[in-house]
C-alpha cells in the first residue's frame, strides 16, 4: 500500500482553511470542534475600495474553484441595483461558463475523494480528463480558471461561432469519461462499503444547519437557486435537480456525479439555443441604492449583497459563500463514525479539513490530545479501504 | 554545499505551502502531478511534511494569521533548500493589495528564490520556472 501521499495538509479542497477538534472514545468519534478564518483576507472591506468594475476582478478571487459563481453573484447583485437587464447572448454565454466550472469542481473534487479512500487511480483518471473541460475553457476565455469573463451588463468576450464545433466535439469526448465515472463509482463494491451509510446528514440535520447545494440535495432538501430563483439562462432551459434522500458519502457522491450528466444537457442546450446578438450593454453608472445577487456555486448557494451611493465604488459589499454552511454540518454528520473515515466525510461537503492546522483527537479514556495530521488521517483511511478489501475478498 | 546542491537537483521533493491562497494556484499546482503534465517523471514528488522537502511552493498572500507559520515550516526544511514563489500573490499582493491583514509579502518573510508569476500561472509556466531553477542550482554546484 502506498504510504507516499502526494499532497500535503494545504490541499485544493481549501475555501476556507479550518481547524477541526476531534473527540474519540476508541475509534468513535463523540464530538467535534469546528474553527475556522485562517484565510481571511479582508475582502469586503478590499471591495469598498475597487470601482464596480474592479470588484468583480476581486470576487473572483475570493475562490480559484469558484471562480465563476461569485462574480455570478456579484453580477447579480449590481445587476438588480442598477435595474439592469443582460442580453441574451450574453445570458447563455455566462450561464455555459458557470457550468463548464460546475463540472470541472465537481472533477476536482471527484479525484480528491477518490485519494481520500486510497484510489489514486481514481484521482488521476479524473483529473486526467478535467483536462478536457479546462482545454474548453481555455480556448473559451483565455484562461483556465479565474474566467473574467463576467462584467455589468454583459460578459466580457463573445463566443465565436466556428469554436462552437469545436466545443461540441471536445464535450462528446468528455461523456464517455463521464459514463466511466458513473460506473467505477456506483458498481465498485468497495467504495460501496466504506461511503454507503457513512457519515449520514438526515434531512432535519441539514435544514437545522442550512446546508445548501450538492451538501444538502443528498439529504433530502430540495434547494437550488438556479430552480427556485432563476438567473441567466437557467428559465429558458430543460434540466432536473438532482435530490437524493439517503444524505450519506455515497449520496453525496452520487449527486454530484448526477449533477454532471445535468450539466453537460445544460450545455448542449445552450450551444443550440444561442442567437447572434450583441453581449454587453457598456453600462457606465450604477445608481445609488441596495443590490442583492444569488447565484448557484458548485458547493451551493453564494449570496452578494452591495450598497451604492451612486459613486464609482460600493460602500458596503457582503459575501456569504456556501462552504460557510456547509462545514459545520460536519459536527453530526461524523458523529458516531470511525475516525478512519473522519476524512472522508469532511472531505464529502466538499471544503477543506486540515490546511493550516492539525485534527487533534482527544481520547477521552486518558484525556489527552493526540495529534493527527493530515497523511495520518489518509493512512487510516486507506488502511481502512484495505481491510474492506480483504472481507469482501477483493485483492 | 556544492555536492549537496547537485543532489537536490537530481530530484526536487516538493511542500506545497499556501498562505491565504484563493485555490487556483495550489490546483494549477496538483495539476502539475497529473497525467497531462506529469510532473513526476522528473522526479518532482509533492511530499506531505516540509521535514521531507527540498523546496517548498509558496501560494497566496501571506495572511497575518500565517506569517508564523511560514516561518516555522521553512525553519522545519533541511538546508540547502530553495523557495518558489508561485503566483501574483505571492509576488506582491496582486488584486489584495491594501488589505489590511497582508502586512508583509511572502519573500519579507522567507528568502524565495524565484518568482512564477501568473493569476494562476499555467502548469507549463509552473514547470518552465522549475526546469530554470534547476538549470541555476547545476551551474552553482
Ligand atoms: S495569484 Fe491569483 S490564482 Fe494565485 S492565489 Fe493569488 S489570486 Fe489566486
């Protein structure tokens, strides 16, 4: 078994580094500490001081794997403030984007879960073919994340027509990727074994703690802003949201690479549907007054909120990224679970569980703090993923 | 120190070390081990404890909250080992310029020995940079 993890405790799950306290009797963990704001970089108070058209350059930056949904949000909120009503053109166009980061998130993420329970092959097949929708989106925007492609009124850059082809065949080389994924993943029996009732978030759970997103459609709550508050595209178009009840890893897995398929009709939609027209407004001023924006990020809901007094800059801008949420679920989701699988399921809502500090597991037998960093966490749960193997009699 | 900077150039292991970092040079940088890149068929082999590494790939910002940090996982690297800075952010402060939780810039901190700058720097520019430092480190040693 490979003891060489090649990825440290900074790795890429990482919206917001937290610090996690766990409290195990033996191998069962009883209680949970959550602490977060190691990445804190003074954001909204940095906005105050850009221009309109700077601050979506910012918030792009609040996070690299989001890096479409919180200028989506931004956009959506000096868009309601000012009145502001986006082209067509433009619409399809911000709404391909937004999916085309949907489904390389969901990949990402894909990969590091499948690292998590000791299948690295996993991993680099994912990643392998993410390539793909990074090579689009590259060809699309000029860059492979951090688009800047979304301004006031518009978007920044046009779609050529005869790069639609292109796009077309490069998404029908994904989808077989994608059907691989779905098999290795429902029909494995041991990643069946060790995400299948594992870290469960009942439907009361997740409404007590508002998870939002791929965290709590597994869980039974019904909740997706680009559904229940439409923006872009999304209204014009044909697509289910993806809710499962079971609210277990596996479920967690399960709707993400559902959300996926979901994605790709989203795209394939968008492509047909796209009428010539012009892309952007060149708005100008914004009017005094309050603004809010909604939009649907791959982990869940992102909410701007923006105050102007008519001026080149806001004077008050508000973040609220779903992560926020989400992490804290985790406080009974791995209540009762093993510690070996203590990766997995923080890892399953999808931000990161150990990036500037340890997890210290408290035994409360003795009292005393040991300190698990992040490759012992791995260890166990790879050593887990092989004790599973041996019962279940795969070599 | 010459024979021990010839050594490290035969094959850099790497910690990866973000501080206030928005994620998308630390992905561009895991890409850089995956297939398409594969950066391991030079030997580069990302590593999960500084004590490990031979150069340590700073990320981000230096967040107030990870200036001691920093400090303690270069001191915990074995000397000689060199520091790459990847990133605008880790360069200056980029688009946080200003904020106020960003006293110094991360080569204020640790010495760095090259910059890769880029918001994020592509995986070739990643490997560009490396494959130039270790150009650098065979002529000094
Ligand atoms: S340089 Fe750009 S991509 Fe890299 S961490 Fe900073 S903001 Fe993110």
């Amino acid at each position: 078994m490979s003891e060489i993890i090649p990825i440290g405790p900074y790795h890429p799950l990482q919206e917001e580094p937290e610090f996690f306290r766990l409290h195990v009797e033996g191998e069962r963990v009883i209680k949970m500490d959550i602490e977060i704001g190691y990445n804190h970089r003074g954001i909204e108070k940095l906005a105050e001081s850009k221009s309109w058209d700077q601050v979506v350059f910012l918030v792009e930056r609040i996070c690299g794997i989001c890096s479409t949904s919180h200028p989506a949000a931004s956009i959506n909120a000096m868009e309601d403030l000012g009145g502001i009503e986006a082209p067509e053109r433009a619409q399809y166009i911000r709404t391909i984007v937004c999916e085309l980061e949907r489904i390389h998130s969901h990949l990402l993420w894909l990969g590091l879960a499948g690292h998590f329970i000791g299948y690295n092959t996993v991993w680099m097949w994912v990643w392998k073919y993410r390539e793909i929708i990074c090579d689009i989106l590259d060809k699309m925007t000029g860059n492979r994340q951090s688009y800047a492609m979304f301004k006031v009124g518009g978007v920044r850059r046009d779609i050529l027509d005869e790069d639609i082809p292109w796009f077309l065949k490069m998404l029908d080389k994904f989808k077989p990727a994608l059907d691989l994924f779905k098999g290795a993943v429902m029909d494995d029996p041991v990643i069946h074994a060790r995400t299948k009732g594992v870290g469960v978030l009942t439907t009361e759970q997740a409404k007590k703690y508002c998870v939002v997103g791929p965290t709590a459609r597994p869980s039974g709550v019904a909740i997706d802003v680009r559904k229940d508050d439409p923006y872009f595209a999304y209204e014009w178009l044909d697509w289910d949201m993806v809710v499962l009840q079971e609210g277990d890893v596996f479920a967690k897995v399960a709707c993400r690479i559902l959300e996926m398929y979901e994605s790709m009709k989203i795209l394939e939609q968008c492509f047909k549907k796209m009428k010539p027209g012009i892309v952007d407004l060149h708005v100008k001023e914004l009017p005094p007054g309050e603004g809010i924006g909604r939009a649907e990020a791959p982990r869940g809901e992102v909410y701007h909120y923006v105050r102007s007094d008519g001026s080149n800059f806001p004077v008050r801008y508000k973040v609220r990224a779903p992560s926020y949420m989400n992490i804290f679920s985790n406080e009974v989701a791995v209540l009762g679970e093993q510690v070996a699988d203590a990766a997995l399921i923080l890892a399953a809502v999808d931000p990161c569980y150990c990036c500037t500090e340890r997890i210290i597991a408290i035994d409360h037998d003795t009292n005393e703090e040991k300190k698990l960093s992040s490759s012992d966490l791995l260890r166990l749960s790879h050593e887990k993923t092989i004790r599973v193997k041996k019962e279940l009699g795969i070599s | 120190m010459g024979i021990k900077l010839k050594a490290l150039t035969k094959s850099p292991w790497v910690y990866h070390l973000s501080t206030g970092s928005c994620n998308n040079c630390d992905i561009e940088i895991l890409d850089c081990l995956t297939p398409r890149y594969d950066l391991e068929r030079f030997g580069i082999v990302l590593v999960g404890s500084p004590r490990h590494a031979d150069a340590l790939l700073v990320t981000g910002n230096m967040t107030m909250k990870c200036i001691p940090r920093a400090k303690e996982v270069y001191e915990q690297m074995p000397k000689p080992g060199v520091v790459i800075a990847i990133g605008t952010c880790a360069l200056g402060h980029g688009v946080f310029d200003g904020s106020y939780v960003m006293p110094k810039t991360v080569d204020e901190v640790i010495p760095v020995d090259i910059y890769i700058p880029g918001c994020p720097p592509k995986p070739e520019g990643i490997i560009a940079g490396v494959a130039k430092l270790l150009a650098m480190l065979k002529q000094k040693a």
